[in-house]
C-alpha cells in the first residue's frame, strides 16, 4: 500500500490563519504553550505567538499563573497590541472576558433567557449581583414578587433573574427576579386551587378583610373569597363586624371558576336539622327532657 503524500490542502487551514491580519481589538484563541511566573505564551497558528501577562490575565491579585493556567489549555483574548517589541502579539484575558460578557448579557436581554446570580452586596435601593464579572443591580423591587423591605435577608441568597436593562457603554447592568418570582407564585397558587374539590368544608385563617368580604387561607395554602353576603345568615354592614384578621374559620367550597375560590359560612348552616324523636321535647341547663304542655294538648280535640 503506497504512502499518501502530503500536498499544501492538508495545512490550506492553517496556512490562511499564518497569514490572516491581525489587528488591535481583535479576539483570539490559542493554545498554551509556555507558562511562567508574570505571563504566558500562546500558539496563535499565526505568523508569531500571543503573550498574556500576569496584569492583563487576572484581576485576582494573589493569582498564580502556574497553578491557575494548564499546559495546552486554549484561552481566549483581545489584542492589545500587534507588536509588544520583541515581535510578539500582546494580549489581555481579562478584556476578552469583558468583552464576551457583555455579548452575553445583550443575547440575554434580547432572549429574555435566565440567568442564576448570588446576591454579593446590599446598596442603599436594592442588591448587587456579579454576572461574568460583570456588576449588576438588582432594584429593592425586582428582587421577588413584591417589593422587598430588608434587604439584608436576601444577602448570600441564589436567584434567577433576567436581563431587563443592558449599556455596554455606561456599563450599566440591571437585573429582576420579580417576574420569574412571581410566575412560580401564581402556578403554586394553582396548583393548591386546583386541589380543592367544591362542596369540601375546610378550615382557615382570615389574611385580609375588605368591605365587600373576607381572604380566607385554607390549610392546603389555597386562599378563597368569604363574600359578605356568605358570612352569616344575618344580614352584616361589614365583614369586621363578625370577622377579624387571623381568626380561624370553618367554611365550604362553595365555587371554582377561572383559578378562583369561592368560600361561604352561611352554606354550612342550610343543613335541614333531624327533628327531635321525642315531639315537643326541650332541654333545660341541666340536660334533662321536659315536655310542655302544649305538646301533650296537641292532637287532642276541645269541645
């Protein structure tokens, strides 16, 4: 079997990378090939190789290269310079990073992808996220689905977020968790609706009270309206005439409609009591069964 024998084709890729122009703001790849104390040294499969010093790797002052950087790892820069003096193409990791961070942060704003931060920092207004090495605000308001008292809870907390505002120029990255927060809300929400059957009676604490009736939480964590017309077989000029916040209650599922609960007190009571097996029968304080003397007369006819 004959040897194949190697034509210009087989290196055509990296003949065309030899001799492509470099140019300063450009981003490169390449391979590492030496690592020393204040930088290291790239293969560019270009007409000459990519320094990256220590300053332009790192913003971690304490870094060390031969620990943090592998032998044939591949890194990504910009160039800083096409000439550093001694013929090499001089490149900053860390303006690179930069660079594609911002890419990514404007892919996400146009996407409307998500993104999972850790709240590092609380400033006067809201929290501060690092994104790619990238600051970003989170407002007081965005950081769940209503707005955040204090906010020093939420340090150290994990979020999902979103992009809602992104300037490369001003360097201004601002971030929400309040939508994403609020959509898993509402499909809780839902799903403890949904677990309710209508005509169930169920136990719950008054949240709130309007004029026009009662928020009831159910111990399955769903919250129903207690209309006021449902709250007693009287007629009430107000729900706080008979209700109070966080008072436990004893109602029935009266409706579900459109993912809402229907509640009622008054429905427990239009039960038709069992009449008495003793006519006429009545309990005094003690317990024991009289019977009046009406009772006895009835059914005797009185010339």
């Amino acid at each position: 079997m004959e040897e194949r024998m190697e034509t210009m084709d087989d290196y055509k890729k990296e003949l065309d990378a030899s001799f492509k122009r470099v140019e300063e703001g450009d981003i490169l790849t390449g391979t590492v090939i030496g690592i020393g104390e204040d930088e290291i040294t790239l293969d560019l499969q270009s007409y000459t190789e990519g320094i990256i010093t220590k300053d332009h790797y790192s913003n971690d002052p304490d870094c060390v290269l031969k620990e943090t950087v592998q032998m044939g790892e591949e890194v990504t820069a910009t160039v800083l310079k096409t000439d550093d003096g001694h013929g090499h193409i001089l490149l900053s990791k860390k303006e690179a990073n930069d660079i594609l961070a911002w890419e990514k942060m404007e892919r996400c704003f146009e996407d409307k992808s998500t993104l999972q931060v850790k709240v590092d920092g609380v400033v006067k207004g809201g929290a501060v996220a690092y994104v790619e090495g990238i600051r970003g605000f989170i407002p007081a308001s965005k950081l769940d689905s209503s707005y955040v008292e204090n906010l020093e809870e939420w340090l150290g907390r994990e979020l999902e977020v979103q992009v809602i505002t992104v300037d490369r120029e001003a360097k201004k990255l601002v971030l929400s968790a309040r939508e994403l927060a609020y959509a898993r809300k509402m499909a809780e929400k839902q799903k403890k609706i949904a677990s309710c059957e209508v005509g169930a009676v169920s136990e719950g604490v008054v949240e709130s009270i309007q004029n026009y009736g009662a928020f009831v939480k159910l111990d399955n964590g769903a919250t129903g309206l207690l209309h006021v017309s449902q709250i007693s077989d009287k007629r009430i000029k107000s729900p706080s005439a008979v209700l109070s916040v966080g008072q436990r209650v004893t109602v029935k599922i009266t409706a579900l409609k459109d993912g809402k609960l229907s509640l009622s007190m008054k429905a427990l009571h239009d039960v038709t009591e069992p009449e008495d097996t003793a006519a006429g029968a009545e309990y005094t304080e003690d317990g024991q069964a009289s019977t009046s003397l009406g009772a006895l007369l009835k059914g005797f006819k009185l010339d």
